[in-house]
C-alpha cells in the first residue's frame, strides 16, 4: 500500500480547490491517465470480478434525468445503487449519491485521501479525480447497481473506464463541438463509445446515426431503439400515458395508466427499457408509478416551491427546442419572463431562436465565470435578432430581484442558460441544498425582503 501523503487538505472545500490546481486544463479527453490510477486502486479488477452492474449514460440531453428515474426505481425497489452525476449546482456532494442520499463530505474527503497515494506523478483533471472517488466510494458501499453519467463525450470520458453491462445514449445534438466534431456523426461515434461487445445499448434516439448503428453492428450489441423497440403513447383520452418495451428476451412488456413524469417522457422510457433488460421483474405498475410521483429534478423544468419560477438548465439548442415545446403547456394567464446567463461557447443564437417567441421579456445577465457571455455579448445577441423586449443586469441576482418587482399574479418566470445559472438563482433565493427543494412547502426567501 502506498504510503499517505502528508499535509493533505483537511476538508472538502480545500480538497476540491486543491484538486482545482493540479491539472492546467479543466478537460483533457483520454483514458490512460485515469485508467493508470484506478489500476492502482484496485478498481478495475473490482467492477470486472464483483458482480456489480453498471449502467453509463451518454448524451446530449436527457442524462441527467434518465439517471435520475433509474435510480428512483432501485431505490424503490430496495437495490443498493451508487449514482454520479455532474455537474452539480450548490454542493459537490450532488454528483456522488449513495442510496439516493448525497455522501457526506468526510466519505468524500475519505475516498480522495484513498486516491492521492496512488496518482504518483499522474496530473488528473477535476472530472477525473471526481470520478474516481465515486467509484472508489461505491466500491467500499458494496453497491450493487452504479449508474455513471458522462460528463463529456463518451468515448474518452473518465467514466469510460469501467464496462457498461448496459449503455445508454440519450440523444445527439450539436454541442461541445471544439471536442466531439460538428456533426452528428462524428458526435453520435463519441458518445457510442462507451459501448462494449454483445452488451445492450438503449438509443434515446428514434433515428440515430449510421455511426451509432455501425458501432452496434461491429461489437454484436443487441440494439433497443426509441420507437421502435420501446417508447410511449397516451392512449384514449385522459393525461395519463404508457410505455412500451422489452425484456432481454424479446418479450414485450406495456406499462399504462402512468402519470405525467416531472422529467421528460423520453427520459423515462429510456430508464425503463435499461431496467426491463436489467431486471424486468422491477418494471410493476405500482413502482413505477411510485417512481414517477417522487421523481423532482432541479434544473429540469423545475417549478420552484412557493414561487412564480422555473428553473431549466437548457444551454443548447436542442434542449431549447424542448423548453419552448414545455413553456407551450403552461397555464400562464400573464407574460412570461426569462432570466438568461449562458456560456459564450454555446450556439448562442440557436438557443435564442428556439425560446424568443415563448418569452414576453428578457433579463440578460453575466456570470463571473470566464467562459460566460458577457451582456454586452448578449446584447449584440438580441439586437441580431431584433428583439428590444429586454433588460441587462449585474448579476442573477440582481435579474431576480427586478423581475419579481416587475411580475404581477398570473405572470411566470423562467430561469435559464446553464447549470450555472440555475445555481445562482438557488443561492439567490437562500437554498442550501438540493434536498430543502423536496418538500412543496419549502420556504424560499423573498429576495424584496431579505435582510
């Protein structure tokens, strides 16, 4: 066992600063670094040899919330699941869940501590050092279901390293084009990556790319396609809606009767056909419906709890799309206003284009981070797109503040452009964590009052 290096930090707030500092880059796509470590720690002989099974997610969209619904369901169901997620919004805590319950800052402190001795002269990045810790923190749980989301790609993320025993590629869309290619294609080969052979890949997609069909073809992966393979419908009349799908077998399952998910549909039918080919024993009416009911994402279309809001981290256009598409189904007697901060990367007017005809009224603000648009970014922005319809700010917060002065009852405010920006507005509005966001009657500050 290697020997513990001395004057580690000695909480988490100093450890994640201190892991901050020790890559120049904050993404640097490859295996070799991270695989070399997680060697090391025993990691990859554990996932090969113990049993547990793995779920990993790549996507564009919809990863986020399709890992949420596996995970509602193995905690339903009583299966001890390690989760990871990221990014997070108002604590590091998030992107590692342990029976659905955040882990604690010193089971984290304790996992990198098991970590550090191993890195040797290896420069990890965040997400790498991130990763690892979760498994590391899964492995000592004993867990017996790890849901891993990708954080960028598929191919070459961290998470990469360990086998998928099922995949799942939520959808491909235009994005991160500087690391994955600039079209579907090359991007659909990226996130297949993390296919393995004969292994199952679940495709959000109805019509995936001849890149995504070629890679099944070339590993034998039995191949379940929205749509096609498994989906949704809505039945007769009523709001309730069912799915369909499949077992490993080939036998055809149907849910029905099932309520409107706080999540997208698509979402869920891509969680449910990976359970159906995980353990289809699980997939009973009254679970899933269970599962469904209690299933809240922050940053998803997110109503706040006793405010006039929602939050949604939409920050390309596809997800935009989408948005517009939710925005439509609102029972808004008044206008609909739109908090917007979004990083200078993104396709910034097809973000626009998608959302300018669901918004009465715009506050553009800037985030203190340095890949953020700057307002007079956004402003160019808007002109381009000849809409006067909106205001610049300071901050977020400062955005929220006028917009609740300005609101009269019957009006909605939306609050989006990047995770970053939905964390603002948390902070804003006096949340500390992500759990104070279950309950309903959740007592969010009045920013006119805070004092």
């Amino acid at each position: 066992m290697p020997e513990q290096q001395s004057n580690m930090p000695g909480n988490l707030p100093d450890w994640l600063e201190w892991i901050e500092k020790l890559h120049p880059e904050e993404v640097e796509l490859g295996l070799s670094r991270v695989r070399e470590v997680a060697d090391e720690l025993g990691l990859l002989d554990y996932f090969l040899d113990s049993g547990v099974q793995v779920i990993t997610i790549a996507g564009t969209n919809g990863k986020g919330s399709t890992a949420a619904m596996l995970e509602r369901i193995a905690c339903i169901s009583q299966i001890s699941v390690g989760c990871f997620t990221s990014p997070h919004f108002l604590r590091y805590n998030e992107r590692i869940r342990i029976d659905g319950v955040e882990a604690s800052d010193d089971c984290i402190c304790g996992v990198f501590s098991e970590i550090v001795p191993h890195t040797k002269d290896n420069p990890l990045t965040y997400f790498e050092y991130g990763t690892l810790a979760a498994l590391q923190a899964f492995k000592n749980a004993q867990v017996e279901l790890v849901i891993l989301e990708v954080g960028l790609g598929g191919r070459l993320d961290a998470v990469n390293i360990i086998d998928a025993d099922i995949a799942i590629v939520t959808s491909i869309g235009i994005d991160h084009q500087e690391w994955l290619g600039d079209n579907r294609e090359q991007i659909g080969f990226e996130k297949a990556g993390i296919l393995r052979k004969n292994k199952p890949l679940v495709c959000g997609e109805s019509d995936p790319p001849d890149s995504v069909i070629a890679l099944t073809q070339d590993l034998a992966t039995p191949l379940y396609i929205r749509d096609s393979a498994f989906g949704f419908g809505q039945p007769g009349s009523g709001a309730n809606w069912e799915w369909y799908g499949q077992d490993g077998g080939g036998v055809k399952l149907v849910l029905s009767d099932l309520p409107e998910p706080h999540v997208p549909r698509e979402s869920v039918a891509s969680a449910l056909q990976a359970v159906a080919l995980f353990n289809s024993s699980l997939l009973t009416k009254r679970l899933v419906q269970s599962a469904l009911l209690s299933l809240k994402l922050p940053g998803r279309f997110f109503k706040m709890p006793n405010k006039q809001a929602i939050l949604d981290v939409a920050h390309n256009p596809d997800a935009a799309n989408y948005l517009s598409k939710q925005i439509a189904t609102l029972p808004v007697a008044g206008k609909i206003f739109a908090v917007f901060a979004v990083m200078a990367d993104k396709d910034l007017d097809g973000i626009l284009s998608a959302l300018k005809a669901s918004v009465d009224f715009w506050y553009l603000t800037e985030l203190d981070l340095t890949r953020a648009a700057s307002n007079s970014e956004l402003d160019d922005l808007f002109k381009r797109h000849r809409i006067d319809a909106y205001r610049t700010m300071p901050t977020v917060e400062a955005a929220l503040l006028d917009a609740e002065r300005t609101m009269t009852e019957g009006d909605m405010l939306l609050v989006l452009g990047s995770f970053f920006t939905a964390a603002a507005a948390l902070e804003a509005w006096g949340v500390r964590s992500l759990a104070e966001l279950a309950d309903d009657n959740s007592n969010i500050t009045d920013l006119e009052n805070r004092g």
